[in-house]
C-alpha cells in the first residue's frame, strides 16, 4: 500500500515531496492498496487487489477484466495497472482487478481453469458482489479485450451503472449477447483502437447496431494493446468521462500529465 506520505515501498524508489513529476509509464500515485481474496458461486478464490482514494471516499468504482490469459492477459496487464496507480489519486475512483480462474500474476493464482468467458461469468459476479458488500459507489464494469467479451455474455451480474470495453474484439460475444446487453438499459461505451488487430472502427459499427444506444469512441493511431502515453491517456479519460463526469466539469482538459505530490517508480517495467 501507498500511504499519503509515499514512503512506503511496492517495489520502486519512493519520492516523498518532491516538485511537480512527470506522470510516466511506471509512475505510482498515492492510494490505499489491499490485496483481497473473491469467492466465486462454485467455490473458487480469485486473486485481486482493490485501490482507494488515499485520503477521501471514493466518488465512483470501476471493476476491471482483464486481456485473454492464455495469452498472457491478467490483473497486472498494462492498462490495468496504470488506473489502479492513476485514478484513485487523480480522480477519486476506486479501482478494484483481479486475475479470472486460473490465471496468475505477481499477486498470485486464481483457482479454476480457463473457461473461454462462460464460467469466467462467476469470476465477475464475485467482483460485482464484493464492490456492494463494501458499499463501494456508482460501480462501472471495465473490459479489456477478453475482459471485454465476458461483461458482454454475462450483462445481469448485479447493481451495476454502465460498462467500458476497451479494443472489444468480439471474439467470444454473440450478437445475442449483445442483445440482451441492450435490453439492460445500462449505458455502454467502446473504446475502438484505430488501427486495431481485430475489430476496426467501420466494422466495429457494423457490429455494435444490436446495442443501439452504445457509444462507440476511436482511439487514433492506437493498436489492441494501447502502447504508449498518448494511448493510455485516452483510455483513461474516456474511463473518467463515464464514471466521473463531474471531474470533468471541474477539469475540461482531462486528467493531469503531472504530480506534485509523493510518488514512487515501479522497476519492473
């Protein structure tokens, strides 16, 4: 855990009051951190960590799903980590991930085997049910890739706002699926890689027609992965702009490239 004074260590060199930073690929702001355990239906505990505000209650809550595990997907993929150390200190959200049955990170293994997005159904439903059994506010699901298709085919996991879905491929997503994610009502938002491995803008239209009230946002010049500070500024903006648009309100220009208060590097990057 970060405290506010940032002289706690997560594995890099801590930077306790120093001037105004860079915000950089593997910067850590301050925050509370937690390592928690999630219990499915079936009986399966899920690795994760949830991130708070350091010094205020959360505004807004984000549960993030993570890339395809078979393909190296997991809670510690880039654009996971990065709003977990960004967004509790710049945008008060909580920020709660954690790895799908059988899938393993630094923080660990999450029982189970992989299984394509169906049973992965659980894996989010634990999720959702630990955000109310904390009563943590205004809960927004967030997908990446992977991540992205098990929100889809699972649209009625509980008391949730709206979702994010970051380079939805539609891989494992049925337009029925997408239908029925529809009939929820929930507002949904997909953030289209320009140049993505998958599914491009134009088909990404084409696609998203059985959810008539979805927002589809392009990335420019961004690929599947997201690479680089002006891709992951964007992803979390647009994060930002749906689950907190008062911080916008309040900041039209979006989040900071700057901190000027404790930080620390992580050096595994």
């Amino acid at each position: 855990m970060i405290g506010v004074t940032g002289t706690q260590r997560v594995g890099g060199e801590p930077m306790a009051d120093a001037p105004a930073a860079l915000i950089r690929a593997n910067s850590v702001l301050p925050a509370r951190r937690e390592p928690v355990r999630l219990q499915t239906a079936d009986g399966l505990c899920l690795v994760g960590e949830l991130a708070l505000p350091a010094d205020v209650d959360p505004v807004a809550t984000i549960v993030m799903v993570h890339p395809l595990p078979t393909h190296g997907g997991m809670m510690d993929s880039h654009l996971l980590r990065k709003a977990s150390w960004r967004l509790p200190a710049l945008a008060d959200i909580a920020v709660l991930r954690f790895n799908t049955r059988g899938t393993t990170s630094a923080s660990g293994t999450s029982e189970g085997e992989f299984d394509g997005g169906q049973a992965e159904g659980l894996d989010l439903a634990a999720a959702v049910d630990f955000v109310a059994e904390r009563a943590l506010p205004v809960p927004w699901l967030v997908g990446w890739s992977f991540g992205t298709d098990v929100i889809l085919k699972h649209p009625n996991v509980g008391p949730v706002v709206g979702a994010i879905l970051i380079s939805p491929p539609l891989r494992f997503s049925l337009e029925s699926d997408l239908e029925a994610w529809a009939e929820t009502g929930r507002p949904l938002v997909a953030l289209i890689p320009e140049l993505d491995d998958y599914l491009r803008p134009a088909e990404a239209a084409q696609r998203f027609t059985a959810i008539p009230a979805a927002q589809l946002l392009t990335g420019s010049g961004a690929k599947h992965l997201w690479v680089g500070e002006p891709s992951v500024q964007f992803v979390l903006n647009e994060i930002v702009r749906a689950v907190n648009p008062r911080y916008f309100e309040q900041h039209p220009v979006g989040l900071p490239d700057e901190w000027d208060g404790p930080m620390e590097r992580w050096t595994d990057l």
